[in-house]
C-alpha cells in the first residue's frame, strides 16, 4: 500500500507559480526532465485503450474522461501541470503570465506562432471564447465546470496575444483552476457558429495540440497523427490510435496478446497483477484525486438528523473496506481528512479520530465494536427503530460502483439497520441521483485536480457539481470561499484545516477511501510519466516507442 | 428453446391427441415403473436426478450451506478450494460453496416461477383467445407477434430496468418473452382440437364453453406446453445470468450463479478461476439436466411431438 | 397466392407497428432522463433550466401521443431519426455496424449447420446408442453454457496459453477476410454453440420419424447401401423441417448477440442497442429495435412464403395459424 510521496514543498511551490512569471521555473524544472539516458526515437504507431467510445468530442462540454482522453493529444491549455512535477505549471499557450499585487489581475501572454490545425493562427480572441465558454455558456450549451471560473469577472483581451482575466476576489490556486487538463482552447471562428446551431464542438476537433484527429470510427478506433506545425515541435510519435474497450479484462487481454501498448484505466488490482507478471510489460498504480464517499440524501428522514448520518460513519470499518473493496475497485488509500493522500492540508491522527468511525482508518487502532455500539445508541436518540430498512443506490454495469455499494450494505447491518443494495442501469442511476431520489448513494468521485480549491470547491460546497446529497450549509461556503482567497499561505491553512473539522462535523459526507488509478504499458513506451492526476498527462508529446 | 418451426407443423402432430392424463395417475408397482423408465431414458432419469440434487439444495440451503452466503471472511479473501471452503472464496471472503447452494434457490425460482408464469399466461392467451376467435383473436395474434419479434433479451432487458431490481421482477421479465411463444402453441393446438368430432360432441351435450376449455382442451394441451415448460426452465435460468452480466439482474448480496460470475468477478478468471468456473458449470448442469429431463417426458407423454419440440 | 402474400405483409406491418409502440413505451417509461445522460450524468453543475433547454430541443417535453406520432411520420418516412448520444444519424451508424454482426450470425449458423446436421443424423442412425447419448448431451450442453461464460473461457484461454489476443481494428470481411475471420470466429464459436445444438437436435428427431418410413424400408430392402439409403432418402425428406428452423433462428439470432458482442467488443448491432438503452438515447434504441424486429419479421414471412411455395399442402393451414 505506496502511500503518495508529493513533496511537502507543495504549497510554497504553488505560490512561487503565483507570485513570479512561470516560465523561468517551467525551464529548470524541464531541465532535469529530459536528462535522460535515451534520445527519443522518432515514428511509430503508439495503441492506446482507455475504456469506451467518447459519447462526443466536445471536452468543454462533456463530464466523461472519455472526451477528455481523445480531446487531450489534440487540444492545449493556457498551462499545464509540469509532468515532472505535480505542484507546478508550465507553459502551454501562455508563454508568461503575471499577477497583480492585490492578486485580483491575472495577465497571459500568449505564445507566438501557434496555429490551429486548420492553420489559422490563435489569438487572444479564442482565448476569451473559450474562457467565457466555460464560465458562461452560449444558450444550448452546458458547461458542468464553470465552477472553476466561478471566481472570474471579467475576461478582456487588450492585445491580440494579451489576455487578461479580472477576479472577484484573490484566489491563488486560479492558475490550476484555469489550467484544468479540461479547460481546452478551441478556435473561436470553428466553434462559434457550431455553438449557435445548439451542437458545438460534439462532432470535431480543431485544437493546437500535437495531434489531429484522424480516421474516427464510434466502436472501433480513433485516430491522431502527427500535427508538424506544432508550436512545441513535433511529437515523436507518427500516429496514436485508441481502441474503444470496457471491459477490463478485455483490455487486459489485449494487452498481454499485444495488440494495444498501453492502457490507462485498471480499476480491478487482478487484472494489473495479471499484467504484471507478463514479461515486458510495466503496470502500476498510483493514488489519484479521486474518492469514495457515502452521500445520504439530507433532505429525507431521518438523514437530515446529524446523529443518523454520524451513527452512518461510526457503522464503517474503513480498514476493512480498503482491503475488500481496495483490489476491485482500485480504492486502496486513505486520506486524513477531505484532501488527497499526501496533501500538505492533512489533518493529523488527533483531529480525524474525533470524528464518528474515521479511527478506523488504517493504522489508527479505532475501536470497532464501541463506534457500533455508539452509532446503535445514535440511532435509538434518533428514533430509528432496530431493523429500520435503508437503501443504498448502485450503478449496475460498473463492478466497482457495485462492490462499494455491497460492502457498504453488509456494514451497515452491523448497526441494525437493513440496509439493500438498489442497483440501476446507467439512464436511471444518473437520474435519481442528480435529482436527488434516493436514500444512500456510494461510489467513487473523480476530481481533476488535487489543490483545495478542485477538491473542495467541486467535491464539498452546496454549489460544487458533486452535491448530490442536497445539502446547504452557507456557513461552509462562506468559509469555502474565505480559504480560496486567502493569500497568506499559514493563514490559508488554518482556514482549509476549519473548512475540514466543520465539514466533517456535519456528515454530510462521510469519506471511505481514496482512490488509486491502474495503468499498465508496454516497456517500449516511453516518455510517459505517470502523474498522480491521470487527466494531466495524456497530450502524450513526450511519448516515443522504443521499437 | 425456439418457437415451434412452423405452426402448420405443430397442427399436424397434435391431430390425434394424447391423453396425457392417463400417463401419469400413479399405479401398483411405481417404483419398478419408475426404474423401467430410467432404463428407457438413461440420460433423461440422470436429468432428472441432478434437478433432484438441485432442488434439495434450493430447498435445503439454509441448512446445508456450511457459510452464511453473504457475511464475507475478511481474514480469507481470494482462498483457493481448501479443506474448510471446499470450492474457495471470493473478493469478499464469501464461500462459494454456500453461494452456490442458496445461488441454487434464485436459479430454480427465476426457472421454474419464469417458465411456469409465461406458460400458464401465453397458455390461457392462446387458449381462450384461439377457442373464441373473432377480432379478439387477432388482435392478441397480432400482439404476440410483435412480442415475439422483440429479441429476447432486450425485452427482459428493458422490462427488469422498468420494474427495478427484485427477484420477482427478474421472474415476470424472463416471463415476457415466454408468453408469446407458449401462446402460438396453445393456440394451434386449439385450433385442432376444435375442428375435432369430439369438442362437437361436448358443444352438443350442452357444455358451456368454459367446462369445455378447462375440461377437453386443457388437457389436451398439456403435453406440448409441458415439453416447452421444462425447455424454458433452462433457458430462463440462462437469460438470467445474461441479465446478470448486464447489471440488470439479481441483486446482491443475494447469491445467484450468474452474479457470481460477472462483474468484477470475471477479472478473477485468472488469478482465481474457481470463483468464475463453479456457478459456470452448475448452470450448465442445471440447464442440461433440464433440458434432458424435458426430453424425457416429451417421449414419455408423445413421441411424435418431438417433431417440434426437438 | 397474391392475396395471401398482401395479406402477410399487411399482418406484418400490423407487427411491426405494434413492436414501435412497445418499444416507444417501454423506453418512455424506463426510469431515467436523456437530458441528464446527454449533459454528463451528473458529474457536473447542471441547472434545472438548462436540462428543461434540452427537453425542449429534443421535444422531449410533449405529451407522449405526441412524442409518438412525430416519431412513427418520420419512421413511415424511413428517417430513423440522429442518435442522442453519438450525433450521427441512425442509419449511418446502424449501416456501419451492421456487416459485423451480419458476420457473426452467418459463421454461427455455418458452424452450425456443418456440425449439427451431420451430428443429428449420425445421432438419428445409431439411436439409443452410447454414442448417441453422448452426443445428445453435448448438443444440449450447447443449450446450456451461457455464451458470455464460453466467450469469457475462450478469451483468456487463448491469451493464457496462446498469448494470442484478437486484432482490435475491425475491418468488414470483404476489406480483409484473414482477419475479419480471427475476430469475428469466437463469437461465432460462442454463439453457433446454441445453434448447433437446436439443429443436431431436430435433424435427429426428424430424421428417427423419416427412417422408420416405409419408403426407408423398402430401399433398404431393394439393397441400396446403407449410406445411400439414410443421405439420400432420409435425409432428404428430413431437411425442409430443419431448413425452416434454421430460417427462423438465422433471424432471431440477430437480436441474441447482445451479451456475445459486448463479451468480445464487437462494434455490432447489439452493443449498440445496449449502449442506447443504457443511455436512453431514444431514437436509436427505438430505432434498432424496430430494425432487429423487421429482421424477424421479414424472416419468418420468407420462411413461410418459401414453405408454402414448397409444399402446397400446407399453406391454407399456415394462412389460419
């Protein structure tokens, strides 16, 4: 069980990316990067397969990681997450970028040279497009994270390669905001009247980015050549291919027969300890922003009484759950408190354990039997009889959604409750869950992203889009939006550690695991590096094939 | 099974009706009968015999399953077949033994409850509406056509995601696509039988028309709906595992065959195979065992319908 | 003749009309909503006015008799409609992913056709044999398997002992035939399994009633040789029964290949319909279903058709039936 080495420098680093131009850190940092004992090889076709068809192209519009796998070897970001380091950024289309002293103005300056794959050259223009895309989609649009430019006031482009975005308020982690691996840039003259017509970008790419879009056929393959007028340099590779498969074992297979080279969703450890056996192949897991919590729908009874939703917490033995569900569901970390693995926000030992079943995480020693004891006398305080029937909504076609739910269940029971696993196809567990038609849900929550402004903001506000269980607590907003501004480091720390103790206070949420993604490749792959956020690194310049 | 081939078939083979009934009241020296016929059908008494085995299992398993099948092991995840989990454990530290004996009560209640539901339904559809006629036999013709029509599964498919989760529902939606098919053999044999002197004969004796149906025309229908009853057996028991591999099916912790080896289970095939191999072949068992006791009886009750029910 | 046919097709479209409004109904009162699953199923912050936006555009948010009748005139007009969920319009996709499964139901039924037949009337000629027996039950353990379970065997057998998996680029069989063959061969294994059984099982009943005919007897009487006798004479007479089965299975089979297509990733029919009911893109699911039921449909009416063409005998008896 690796637990996530991310330097403590974390915060510091943040803040230097804020406070001093990116480019002269992007250039040490890459330094180190590309010492490497190999020259890359040029040409090759690299086979990927991630799971299934992308429902559309448009990475603006969508929700699923699909889109964004096939948006991201085509399209760029204004910056990028070093790939050598997780706590930096470096340049994509901004070649510079400045803050203003009150932390309220943030000036790009775009690269010089970029065209789009049509050869039209990119400007400011299709920057604020994009932008204000996100934060304010055209009619017929939707825009499920205009969150993370909730904070954005105005947008305004002075000069064709000058953008400058004005805040409501400070906020030091906007630049990872505004870099989200999601927050594409599209052309403004290809998009704009497709926007129009209601479709949007759903049936094309036009990007910068290393790659175009090729041959696509839905179920079959998806194909990316080589872009030559890349502003980075053309890529090593001559062609990607995706191969569209769900099944795990599946991809496995393929893997193992040779068919792919590299696969970059294992939910299921089995499969990758399969993959790791087989000679030449390297298959790993790494904890990535993402968790598993167990949402009760506040607005029904008895859910919306603290006690019932603590006695939930105090069923959980967490421990027990990593190790069941952990190899099915690739759900083998733990965090303390409401922050990545690693995070330099963590809570310590001291303050989790005051928290109704979170001594059960690994290593904290909880008492079991006295947290059920206690959650059974919750209960009886509450008026919930022995017996009373609770029902946990599940997604049926995806194993892991299933397995938590079913472990979940059998805790649960622990505690005289008479829990059932309500299991849905994909159309009605979606529906029920957004509007908020059911009693218990349970599964994993992917977040691009691991600073607390990503995690909290998506993950843990009234507004974030992951609020399923219906909850308003404006006094945790308020104090959400009080740690995003804050610039003093120490003091925005003090804050985003309150945040945590009052969140959890509340059981609103109740955090069970975090999640680690499972990739495995060919060793002739070369040139990716594995970030903790899967979404970051998939432009896949970098990549060559060692043939 | 498939539907009969071609209903003018069907209408052929059932010109002389047997009396089923007289096959079966029981008689002095049972059981050396019973032995005759299980030398007469070896593979059809062996059937018989595994169902048997089956039934005791789903009758039995709170009794027999040496593990409770839900509450898992932690200590013991992933065991192969050893001396106290005779066939292993699963992700959950469940023992599969167990979850095949209670698995053995889902799969023969979708089995029997799904073949009985939809022959017992489509036979009545058939019966009545091809005894009456008229516009209300076309109109139900028509609406079995199109039922048969829909795929199968699909139907089920789509009629376990409207109904939700439950055993029941797995039951009526495995059922759906039985109706038609029992239907269209009841109602060709109706059909038949009507044209016979000898449901002239009750109409002229003044019998009414529902003595009719439930004394003459039953029974005579009884042979080719049972012969299709124990074929559908094994075919709904299939279909549920397909549903099940579908995330539409049996809900766990209840323990069911199919479950057992779809979901994250199949990732298991190779690092502990014995989770995804043992429901595999005890559905086969069960399903062949169906299949080769419906045989059975089919030759028993009326060697000539194997025409169409092969 | 003619008007028997008129009066098939009308009965027909009367089925197919009947299974667009099943369909229509059943996916209408499917729980779930396909304005949530077009804009990300919930992972994102999505307002209630922007999904009634997307209602409205789909013309999701008519009354459903309304709903039906703008669906059955386009239908009537042969336009299936644009996909939610992929953004092409049915047809192309339907016409894309059509030859794969098409592939699959013909190897499976060549596979079992070759195999079945000669099995059923070897099963037929030695009857009560052991042999017999054996391959009784194996062709019913056809029936049994479920195919995922031999699809699932099959893959990570050949990649467990082979470190063979199939190519993952589908090409149609007439692009390259070689490799259209390694793919589509084990879902067509998978399948054909079932099928085989179902025709190794009828030829051998019919095939136990013709030779007990007397014409059987009289050539075996007149010294023709035994194979002469059981080919040409029994199995002749024996094949129209098995002919028409296999006719009704060929088009049946083309609704059965969900959980096979999904098992091996064939880009098929099957997947696809699966993949619109789960995310309630209504045209398409509507849409594929009516198609895989005009298959059945068509289907059954040629086998009929032929049926009656053959054997005269039968046709009033099938008109009534």
């Amino acid at each position: 069980m690796a637990k996530s080495s991310r330097p403590t420098a974390f915060a510091v680093n943040r803040r230097e990316a804020l406070m001093l131009g990116g480019a002269a850190l992007a250039a040490t940092a890459s330094a180190g990067r590309m010492a490497r004992a190999q020259t890359p090889k040029r040409g090759g076709t690299l086979r990927v397969s991630n799971g299934g068809d992308p429902p559309d192209y448009d990475v603006l519009q969508t929700a699923t990681y699909l889109t964004q796998f096939v948006g991201a070897p085509c399209y760029s970001t204004l910056m990028r997450v070093d790939p050598a380091d997780y706590s930096r950024l470096q340049p994509d289309l901004a070649e510079r970028w400045e803050v203003s002293a009150d932390g309220k103005t943030v000036t790009f300056h775009l690269r010089d040279g970029v065209v789009f794959h049509n050869g039209s050259p990119l400007t400011s223009a299709d920057v604020v497009y994009s932008l204000e895309r996100i934060r304010n989609p055209p009619r017929g649009i939707v825009s499920p994270r205009r969150g993370l430019l909730g904070n954005v006031d105005g947008i305004e482009a002075p000069g064709p390669r000058t953008v400058v975005v004005r805040l409501k308020a400070p906020q030091p982690d906007f630049l990872f905001m505004v870099s989200n691996p999601f927050n594409v840039i599209y052309s403004k003259a290809v998009a704009e009247p497709l926007d129009a017509q209601g479709t949007g970008m759903k049936r094309q790419i036009m990007g910068t980015g290393p790659f175009r879009l090729g041959r696509a056929v839905n179920g079959q393959i998806y194909e990316f050549e080589r872009f030559d007028r890349y502003y980075g340099g053309p890529a090593h590779l001559d062609k990607i291919q995706m191969f569209p498969i769900r099944g795990e074992i599946e991809r496995g297979a393929a893997l193992q027969g040779r068919r792919i080279d590299a696969s970059f969703f294992f939910a299921n450890e089995s499969v990758l300890q399969n993959l790791r056996q087989v000679q030449g192949m390297t298959a790993l897991r790494r904890p990535t922003p993402t968790f598993i919590n167990l949402i009760p729908q506040v607005e029904k009874k008895p859910f919306d009484d603290v006690r019932v939703r603590e006695a939930l917490s105090l069923a959980l033995d967490r421990d027990a759950f990593i190790k069941t569900v952990g190899p099915l569901a690739g759900a083998f970390f733990h965090s303390m408190g409401l922050l990545p693995p690693g995070s330099p926000h963590s809570l310590s030992a001291e303050e989790i354990k005051q928290f109704g079943g979170y001594d059960t995480l690994p290593g904290l020693g909880g008492n079991l039997e006295a947290n059920r004891r206690r959650a059974r006398e919750l209960l009886r305080a509450a008026g919930v009889p022995e017996g009373f029937k609770v029902s946990l909504l599940a997604r049926g076609d995806i194993p892991a959604f299933r397995d938590s739910s079913i472990n979940i269940a059998a805790q649960l029971k622990n505690i005289g409750l008479d829990a059932t696993v309500d299991v849905r196809d994909a159309g009605a567990f979606y529906t029920l869950e957004t509007t908020g038609q059911f009693e218990l849900v349970a599964h994993s929550v992917a977040i691009a992203g691991s600073l607390p402004d990503q995690i909290l903001g998506e993950g843990y506000t009234s507004f974030g889009g992951r609020n399923y269980g219906k909850w308003r607590d404006d006094s945790l907003d308020t104090l959400y939006r009080q740690q995003s501004s804050e610039l003093d480091p120490a003091k925005r720390g003090q804050l985003i550690k309150q945040f945590q103790l009052a969140f959890l206070k509340t059981y609103y949420q109740i955090n069970l695991a975090w999640v680690g993604y499972g990739a495995a490749h060919s060793n002739t792959m070369k040139g990716w590096t594995a970030l903790p956020d899967l979404y970051a690194n998939m432009n896949l310049h970098q990549v060559w094939l060692d043939a | 099974m498939s539907a009969p081939p071609a209903a003018a078939g069907s209408a052929a083979a059932i010109a002389e009706p047997a009396d089923a009934t007289t096959l079966l009241p029981p008689r002095p020296g049972r059981l050396s009968r019973l032995l005759r016929m299980a030398r007469q059908q070896p593979l059809g008494a062996m059937g018989a015999l595994v169902l048997l085995v089956m039934a005791v299992f789903a009758v039995g398993a709170p009794y027999l399953a040496p593990f409770d099948p839900a509450e898992g092991d932690p200590t013991a995840l992933y065991v192969p077949p050893n001396a106290k989990y005779w066939l292993g454990t699963d992700a959950f530290g469940r023992d599969t033994l167990s979850r095949l004996i209670w698995g053995a009560r889902v799969s023969l209640m979708v089995g029997l409850g799904a073949s009985l539901l939809g022959v017992v339904i489509g036979a009545a559809i058939g019966i009545v509406t091809g005894y009456h006629g008229g516009w209300a036999d076309t109109v139900a013709q028509r609406v079995m056509d199109a039922l048969l029509a829909f795929p199968m599964l699909l139907l089920a498919l789509a009629m376990a995601a409207v109904l939700g989760p439950s055993l029941q529902n797995v039951i009526i939606a495995l059922a759906m696509p039985i109706i038609p098919r029992a239907a269209r053999i009841a109602r060709s044999s109706v059909l038949v039988l009507k044209a016979t002197p000898f449901i002239e004969a009750a109409r002229a004796t003044g019998c009414s028309d529902a003595r009719i149906l439930l004394r003459h025309v039953l029974p005579n229908t009884f042979a080719p709906l049972l012969v299709i009853a124990t074929a559908y057996l094994g075919l709904a028991i299939v279909q549920e595992a397909a549903l099940d591999y579908l995330g539409a099916g049996i809900q766990e912790p209840q323990a069911s065959w199919g479950l057992m080896m779809s979901g994250a289970a199949t990732a298991l095939a190779l690092t502990a195979p014995w989770i995804v191999i043992f429901p595999g072949i005890a559905i086969c068992l069960t399903v062949l065992a169906s299949n080769l006791l419906g045989d059975a009886i089919r030759d028993l009750l009326d060697p000539k319908l194997r025409r169409d029910y092969p | 003749m003619f008007g028997y046919v008129v009066q098939r097709l009308l009965s027909g479209l009367a089925t197919l009309f009947l299974v667009a409004l099943m369909v229509f109904v059943i996916m209408r009162v499917l729980p779930g909503d396909a304005a949530v699953m077009m804009t990300g199923a919930g992972a994102g912050a999505i307002s209630d006015a922007e999904l009634a936006e997307v209602r409205a555009r789909l013309g999701l948010d008519q009354p459903l008799p309304v709903q039906f009748v703008a669906w059955s005139a386009e239908i009537a007009r042969l336009n299936l409609g644009t996909s939610l969920y992929t953004g092409n319009p049915v047809i192309e996709d339907v016409a894309q992913r059509f030859p794969f499964t098409l592939q699959i139901v013909v190897m499976a039924m060549l596979i079992a056709v070759f195999l079945g037949i000669p099995a059923g009337v070897l099963s037929a000629r030695f009857a009560g044999s052991w042999f017999d027996q054996i391959l009784r039950a194996l062709s019913i353990g056809g029936l049994a398997a479920p195919s995922f379970w031999v699809g699932l065997l099959l893959i990570l057998g050949l990649v467990y002992f082979f470190q063979w998996s199939a190519p993952l680029f589908w090409e149609p069989f007439w692009v390259s035939p070689l490799q259209s063959l390694s793919q589509l061969i084990w879902p067509a294994i998978a399948v054909g399994l079932r099928q085989l059984a179902l025709i190794a099982r009828m030829t051998r009943s019919i095939m136990l009633e013709v030779l007990g005919e007397d014409y059987i007897r009289t050539a075996r009487a007149k010294g023709l040789a035994e194979g002469a006798v059981v080919i040409r004479h029994g199995l002749r007479n024996a094949l129209m029964p098995v002919v028409t089965l296999i006719g009704f299975e060929f088009s049946a089979l083309f609704g059965g290949l969900i959980v096979t297509e999904a098992v091996f990733n064939v880009p098929g029919l099957g997947q696809y319909v699966v993949n619109a009911i789960l995310n309630r893109d209504y045209p398409a699911a509507q849409g594929i279903v009516l198609i895989l039921a005009g298959i059945v449909v068509i289907g059954n009416l040629t086998v009929d058709l032929l049926y009656g063409w053959l054997d005269p005998r039968t046709r009033v008896r099938t008109a009534k039936a």
